[in-house]
C-alpha cells in the first residue's frame, strides 16, 4: 500500500455506525468497529473452512459459510 493512502474511508464508517447505532461516534472508535469486523470476517471463514474440510468439500463454498455464520456470530456478540 502506498504511503499516505488509507486503509478504508473513515468518514464513511463513522456515517454508516452512526446510521445505525443513533450514537455520535468517538475518536477512535471507527477503527475499532472495523478491526473487530476484520477479525469476525477471519473468524468465519477459518470456520468454514473446517467445516467444509470436515464435511469432505474439495474448497469453500456458500453452504459452508451459511453453517457456521450462527455460531460465529453468537461468538462475537457482545
């Protein structure tokens, strides 16, 4: 990544926790919100990728991933 860029918009994420949440949002929150989404996206498709080994899948797919979204998000409520 080139010097200077950044990773995503961080007005637009504060527009869209805004619009969602109703909250103002803090300083540094925006980038807490999108590490915590890094980490749930990481989280699911290592899931899935276990289930769909476990299941005798040749790669990961839709089905895979729809299995285990429950589970992981019942892991990241908080």
């Amino acid at each position: 990544m080139a010097l200077g860029k950044k990773a995503y918009p961080k007005a637009t994420v504060k527009r869209i926790i805004k619009a969602h949440s109703g909250l103002n949002v803090k300083k540094n929150a925006d980038v807490t919100v999108f590490l915590d989404y890094a980490l749930f996206m990481e989280t699911l498709v290592k899931e899935a990728a276990i289930y769909a080994k476990q299941s005798g899948e040749r790669g990961l797919t839709a089905r895979s991933v729809k299995k285990v979204t429950r589970d992981t998000l019942a892991k990241f409520k908080g």
